[in-house]
C-alpha cells in the first residue's frame, strides 16, 4: 500500500513539561496518612501478600556503603558468584529508590494516555500515544518542546506502541483506527500492515522481532497476525475465542509468543509450529480477563497481569508448575487506561500501578496509589513510589533501558521518576 500522510506534525504549545519545584514526599514520610501493615511472608501454596504499604522498605537489608566496585572486583578474582553480584546490585538499586522523584511532567493530550515506549538507545527519549490517537515524541534531556503528531481524535486510540528496532527514527502502532502501520515521526505513513477497513473490528496490540524481522499483532475479536516487515502476511488465525489485549515476542528466542486475552487465558506458541487454533504449546488459565503477559528481559519467566487483583509469575522452562501469586489491587474500569505490570530491564524486579479496592482483603482506609515494587523471585513488596502532588491512579509503567528513570502514566499526565541528585542535573 502506497506511503500517505497523516495530519500534520506539529511543536505542541499544549504540552506542559515542568520541573518539580517541591520536594516530594514518601509513603515513609506519609505515615500518619495511612496505615502501616505487615506483609506475609511465603508460603507452601507460592502466594503472596502484596497489602502491606512498606513492608519491603522494613525487611530489605542494604548496607548504604554497598560498593559495585569491591563486588566487581570480589567478583574478578572469583569470590563473588555472578548471582551473589547480582543481587547485591539489585539491593543497591532497590535502596536508590528513596530518592526517587518525580522532576519532570508533561499533559500534551486531550484523552487519557493510553501506551508508552522508551527509545532503544536514547535513555532520555520516550513516545507515549493517547486515546484520540495523538502520539507524542518527547527527549525531556532538552528544552525543546517535543514532536507532536496530531491524531483523527474519537476512535483513534493508540493500543500498541514500539520503536522501529532497525531504524529508530520510525514507530509501529496499533489502534483502534483498524489498522496496524509504520511511521515516521514527521507525520508519515510508511507501511499500513493491517487494515480492517470498518469501525468493528481494531488492533489491541503489537510487537516487534528485529532479529527475526516480523510483526505480530492481535485484534478485538481473537485474531492473531504475523507479518515480516516487508508487510507479507504470513498467517492470520483466531487464536482466542474473545479479545487479544496483549502480544510479546520472547526477547531470547523470538520464535517463542505469549498472547493474552479477556478469554481469561494466556497461551504459548511456537511461531515455526503454528498450524491452527489448538497448535499452542500451553493454555495458562485465569480467573478473570487478562491485560498483559510480558516476558522478563533473559527470557526466562513470564508476568501475566489480570483485571482484577492477580499477578502471575511463570517459570518459562516448567509452564505445567503452578506459577507464583502475587496479589494485588490493580481492578478494571472502562475509562481507565488498563493496568500492566512490567520488569524492570537489569533486575529481577516487578513494577506496577495501585489501584485500591475496597473489596482486597488487605484494603486499608486511605490507602495509596502508590507505584508497587516486587521482587519477581519470592513475590514480596520491596518499596513503592508516591508523590502527594501526583496522586491519581498509575496505569503504566515503564524504565528506560538504563534502568535508572521511570516513565509513568497518570490519566492524562506523563511522569518522569529519576533520583533527586540526577533530576537536578538534568
């Protein structure tokens, strides 16, 4: 299909990108607003308690004088595991987090944002897209208003968002437009992938394989596309029996796809093996409709997000184990962007938005929404971020490829977290 334009690109004078001027306040610092409780430990049944507010900051055991250089070296000559290393890199970042602070915010929108997706190689550039299809390219290193490409407004939402891998100046979408497509951030359509022609039928999600050069994408009503990135359609199969809110290609082995679904399901596929609708690898059932199911950064386990107030953690190399539980408050709303917990890229960490209810059986009176830190391994709450000034409910999250900067995404606002010694540097 021939390259089109799309409506104009344009230097938004509606985006508001501003410094935090006060300094923000902990849940630590916060302790007469709420609360505090303990958190269970683990146990037989691999479930966990997620209600407690800062129980991770009580039993998280980090020497301030951690010294990467002594465990590298330690390391070097063989007294320090590789695992040991890493977990005491873990610990040390784990114990940065109370200086986290939000120093930069941006509302460029008129709808709620809606997806989120950090550059590959720029840690200080993201493109975060909204409901009425707007998508914003904003490098919060400089002073310069970001790019802003204006979307069709009602209809358009931007479902699916991801850097071009073999050329960064690019994106691919997904949205409910009904189409699946390549751009440029001059406002150009490069490649329309899929297109459903009717307001019936739109694209829920997206991901990219640069290794393998293919696209996969999943619609509303089941259907599951693989494409390589010349546009050649390579299959199209309803995979499941309702909704496909979520694709992603295992970052290890790229032959290797996790679909989620409001089916209440999560399946495993083997691209090279996929014959039909029952050719999956595994089923993985849930109790309620599922957001996301994302792979960690080795490849090596698998975090499902449901409607409701459920984590899941799979191993990848043992799906028939029963997966480790971590509840956590996180229900569905139709005006809400949904909820999706995500890895943090270096370490074996979970990071997710809270959204109290009432009805969790650790609920507690003037409760948080708070940004909730696991640890992927054991299950157990090791901090949560919050700021007074910004205290809406926190649907995505995302680090930057460093690992040292969080993007969030509140409603309409978009929040920068970094330590508050490298916020006041940048």
């Amino acid at each position: 299909m021939a390259p089109r334009k799309r409506p104009e690109t344009q230097k938004t004078p509606e985006v508001s990108v501003r410094p935090k001027s006060k300094r923000s306040r902990s849940p630590r610092e916060l302790e007469p607003e709420a609360k505090k409780l303990c958190v269970k430990g683990p146990g037989s049944s691999r479930r966990f308690d997620s209600g407690c507010l800062w129980a991770g900051l009580a039993s998280l055991q980090v020497p301030p004088s951690y010294s990467i250089v002594r465990a590298l070296h330690q390391h070097k000559l063989g007294n320090a595991a590789w695992p040991s290393l890493q977990q005491g890199l873990q610990q040390a970042f784990l114990h940065s987090l109370a200086s986290y602070r939000i120093f930069q915010k941006a509302a460029p929108f008129d709808r709620r944002a809606t997806s989120l997706a950090w550059h590959p190689t720029h840690p200080s550039t993201l493109a975060v897209g909204s409901k009425g299809g707007d998508i914003m390219l904003w490098n919060f290193g400089i002073k310069d208003k970001p790019t802003f490409i204006k979307g069709i407004g009602a209809g358009g939402s931007i479902t699916g968002l991801k850097f071009n891998p073999l050329d960064t100046n690019q994106f691919f979408t997904s949205s409910m437009e009904g189409t699946t497509r390549l751009q440029d951030f001059k406002g150009n359509t490069l490649r329309v992938f899929t297109s459903s022609g009717t307001c019936n039928f739109w694209f829920c999600s997206l991901d990219v394989s640069a290794r393998s050069r293919m696209v996969v994408t999943g619609d509303n009503v089941g259907h599951v596309i693989l494409l390589n990135m010349d546009g050649r359609e390579l299959w199209n199969l309803r995979m499941h029996k309702k909704k496909v809110t979520h694709v992603a290609l295992n970052p290890c082995c790229d032959w290797f796809l996790a679909t989620a679904s409001v089916d209440q399901t999560v399946k495993i596929w083997d691209l090279r093996q996929v014959r039909g609708k029952s050719s999956f690898l595994h089923s993985l059932p849930h109790s309620h409709p599922v957001n996301a199911a994302c792979f960690s950064p080795d490849g090596a386990q698998l975090l499902t997000t449901d409607q409701k107030s459920e984590l899941r953690v799979y191993s990848a190399s043992q799906w028939d184990c029963p997966p480790s539980l971590i509840p956590h408050p996180h229900r569905h709303f139709q005006h809400l962007t949904p909820i999706k917990a995500t890895w943090h890229p270096r370490y074996n960490l979970i990071v997710v938005g809270r959204y109290p209810d009432p009805n969790f059986k650790s609920c507690t009176p003037h409760e948080l929404r708070t940004i909730d830190v696991f640890d992927g391994n054991s299950g157990k709450m090791m901090y949560q971020l919050y700021d007074p000034e910004s205290s809406g409910i926190i649907s995505l999250n995302e680090f930057n490829s460093m690992g040292d900067t969080l993007a969030s995404v509140m409603g309409y606002h978009i929040l920068i977290w970094s330590q508050e010694e490298a916020g006041r540097r940048t």
